[in-house]
C-alpha cells in the first residue's frame, strides 16, 4: 500500500480546489451571485424610496399642510407637495438609474475581461 506524504496531498487538495473554483467561478457569478447581486439591487431601491418618502407623500398629497383646512391652505399645500414629489421621483429615478448601471456593470464585466483578454493575445 502506497501512502502519500502530507505535503502531497495537500498539494493535491489545493490545486484541485483551486481548478474547481476557476471552473465553478464564471458559473457561480451568473447563478447565485446574479441572483444576490439582484436582492442588493431590490433592497437598495427600497431603501431609497423609504427615505425618500415617497408613499407618504403621495399618501398626504391632498392633506392640508399644518392643520389649516381653509381653501387657500389646502391649495398652496397641494401644489407644494405636487413640487416635492416631482423633485423626489426625479431623485428616485436617478438613484434607479445608477443601481442598474451597477447592476449591468456587474452582469458585463466577466464579459468584459474576456474580452479584453482574448484581444490582448
């Protein structure tokens, strides 16, 4: 019976890893990590919409602001948060716009890489 050394089978064991992880790695990004790279993309828009407060204001937009409900104030209310939910939703959107661009980054890059490595040889 044959037995190998320690430092050859760690050898073994390290190199195989290290192979299994280069192969699994390409799968890995577009399966799982995809799909947790999606979740942050989620939570994050939750968590801009939260703090824009965008449900509360539409909720309220036809409150009257501080409690006077004569017509003037009930106007001028409603045109101030029609303001404010413009200028919220075109940050909302912005904020849209640059988690899906990170979102893209992170679907092309491997792509990317590839590529500009196929083109260097």
């Amino acid at each position: 019976m044959h037995k190998e050394s320690i430092v050859t089978s760690t050898f073994k064991f390290i190199s195989l890893k290290i192979v299994g992880d280069l192969i699994y790695f390409p799968i890995w990004w577009y399966t799982v990590g995809l799909k947790e790279r999606f979740f942050v993309f989620l939570k994050q828009m939750r968590g801009v919409e939260r703090r824009l407060a965008l449900r509360i204001w539409l909720k309220n937009i036809f409150v009257p602001m501080y409690g006077f409900y004569d017509i003037l104030s009930r106007f001028i209310s409603f045109f101030i948060r029609i303001i404010m939910l413009v200028y919220k939703t075109a940050a909302f959107f912005l904020w849209l716009a640059f988690y899906f661009t990170l979102f893209l980054i992170y679907i092309l890059l491997p792509i990317f890489v590839i590529y500009m490595l196929v083109q260097s040889f």
